[in-house]
C-alpha cells in the first residue's frame, strides 16, 4: 500500500504541478462538492459547521498560476447545511446553478462574485415548522429532478423548471413537488439515485431503522430492500457505484468498516472494507472506474480500495493519506478524476490520485 504525501505549501517547480493544494475557511467546514462545469475546472463549494443559526456557504477555486486556493463568493445560509452539490451539467447547458439542503432545499445561481438564491423549495406550506432535510441528491440523466431525504420518514422529489436566458433577462429558477413517499420506519439519512435502467427512476435510500431501501418512480407503490444491518444499526451514507449500477456502498453508525452491496444478490454484502482505526464518515465511487473507493474516517484517513477481487476478500486498501485531522468528507472530482478533495477541521485538500 503506497502513501501520498502529506501537504506542504511550497511552490512547485515550473511547469510542474503540485500532488496537494490547501485551503484553510474561517470556520470548520462539513459539505463540499466539485463544479462539474467544464470551464470551470478547480472550483468547489463548501459549507460551513457552526453550531448556530447563522452559517456559510463559500464557492472556492485554485488559481493554477499561483498555485493558491481564493474565495470567489460568499453567501450566508441558515444553519449547516448538510449537502452541497453543483447541477451535474457536464456540458454547460444549464445555468450555474448549486443546491443546498439544511432546513430546506435551496437552489443557487452562480454569478462570477455573488451568488444569488434562485429558490426555496418547501413542500410543508401548512406549518410553520419543518423537518430537517439530511440528505439530497441531484438526477444526473434528468438534472430536472432532484430527490431529497428528512428526518420525518419521507423522500421528496422535485422537478426543477430552470428558465432559459432570454436577452439579458434570467428567468427564475422554479420548482414543484413530482412525489413524496414514506420511505423508511424512522429518519431517511440518505438518498442517492441510480444509474440503472436509464437512470433517471431509480434511487434508493438508508436510514436510522436500518435499511437500504430502493425505488423505481415509475412504481412507487412498492420498494425492494437491499439490506438490513444485522443489529438494526443506523445507516447513514449510501453510494452507487458511478460505472456499474450493480454496486453500491453503505455504512452504520459509529462503524469502521464501509458495506459493498450487490443489488443481484440482496442482503448479503459483497466486501467490507475494514483497514480505518475509527468511524467512517464518508465514501465517493471513482467516476471513471467500477472498482475503485475512497473511504474517509476519523482516524484522519483516507483510503482508496481496489474492488475487483470481489467476493474474494479486500484486505488492504491500494493508497492512503492522513490528514492532520478527522476526515469528515470526500469528494471524488467528476471532470477531473486523478483529483480527490477531502475536509477536516476548517481545511479543504485536493489530492492528487
């Protein structure tokens, strides 16, 4: 097993890049996401963990030149927010737009220096309470839809009107519920959708009583169980395999090992990848290969596995990293796939892999 280096801010040599770039936030950052826009290569949103109302959201991007991470935007947002994620728009076709979930679900628009708030997306209008969102996920197929998760037990997916530029004036970016089930016994942790059958209709879902739950929008009146933890132990992350929609990651509560499922064999786990020291906290598919992870956990590593031995037993992961803190996030960027962010403490690293 190989190790990266660890990060230093020394400039490189010219014409040769640097295998870490570091950037330190004003506060401890919990959520990222990699820009998949191809003109917009190093840029990352990340959101703040203050344990208060008042929170932030700061879009990042490295200067290639000066080797050095700058804050292009700053907006204010209630409470952390518990995923980031930019519009899967590879091409550039739709507007700049990011979401945020927290309270609510919120879409953003990206211009240059500012960042404005195109929508708040509530499907509660008769309470003035809310339950928290704890999850989303954003359809690659159909950028129109994204599916959010909440403690009250529910899945909620929405279709998203983006309006098309005419002139000079942006249209607003609009949004209505398409379907809200009851998805699991307690909270819904997570929510991701998969790229099986065209991969606009099938998603699936974890939560605290236990299960991998999937769904097909096209017949919501049933849902397939693809695991249940042994002990009944929250699960809290879930993540398709982004080449092979066979293939998905899970993991419990308080867990040091992550669960690779095959949906063609149900409740039996495929692997487990057991090497961290302390809870796992994150897992991200490579976005170009079917049989590589990365794992992040509080014994301040990241680790990076090589799957295809399945079901043979992974034993060591193939590269890892340590941080100098707990790990609490991993991103694995789309357009750039030998770059890998991570968070700890207030910093945000991308690695190369």
């Amino acid at each position: 097993m190989s190790t990266l280096p660890t990060a230093v801010n020394s400039a490189p040599p010219p014409g040769k890049r640097k295998e870490i770039y570091k950037y330190e936030a004003a506060w401890n950052i919990y959520s990222m996401n990699w820009s998949v826009r191809p003109d917009k290569r190093f840029r990352l949103a990340v959101g703040s963990f203050v344990e208060e109302y008042n929170n932030k959201v700061q879009i990042v991007s490295l200067d290639e030149e000066t080797s050095d991470f700058a804050a292009r935007s700053t907006f204010d947002h209630p409470y952390p927010t518990t995923k980031i994620m930019w519009i899967p728009d590879s091409k550039g076709v739709f507007p700049d737009l990011l979401a945020t979930s927290g309270d609510y679900l919120r879409v953003w628009r990206a211009i240059d220096t500012e960042t404005r708030l195109e929508c708040l997306l509530n499907n509660n209008k008769n309470s003035d309470f809310c339950a928290p969102l704890t999850s989303f996920d954003w359809n690659e197929v159909d950028p129109n839809l994204l599916g959010t998760s909440s403690i009250d037990t529910t899945c909620t997916i929405w279709g998203l009107e983006t309006g098309q530029v005419l002139g000079r004036v942006h249209q607003l970016v609009s949004g209505h519920v398409k379907t809200q089930l009851i998805a699991h016994d307690k909270e819904v942790y997570d929510i991701a959708f998969s790229r099986a059958g065209g991969g606009r209709d099938m998603f699936a879902s974890v939560g605290a009583d236990g299960s991998v739950r999937m769904f097909d929008l096209r017949h919501l009146e049933h849902s397939t169980i693809i695991y249940e933890d042994p002990q009944h132990h929250p699960l809290l992350r879930l993540a398709w395999n982004k080449q092979d929609p066979n293939y998905l990651a899970t993991m419990a509560m308080d867990a040091m090992e992550v669960i690779i499922l095959d949906v063609r064999v149900p409740c039996t786990p495929v692997a487990r990848l057991n090497n961290h020291k302390a809870c796992v906290n994150f897992i991200s598919w490579a976005p170009h290969s079917s049989c590589h992870i990365c794992t992040a956990a509080d014994d301040h590593q990241a680790l990076i596995w090589d799957i295809q031995q399945m079901p043979r037993a992974i034993e060591d992961p193939i590269l890892a990293y340590t941080a100098s803190g707990e790990i609490n996030q991993v991103q694995w960027s789309t357009t750039q796939p030998d770059w890998i962010a991570i968070g700890y403490n207030n910093c945000l690293e991308i690695l190369r892999v």
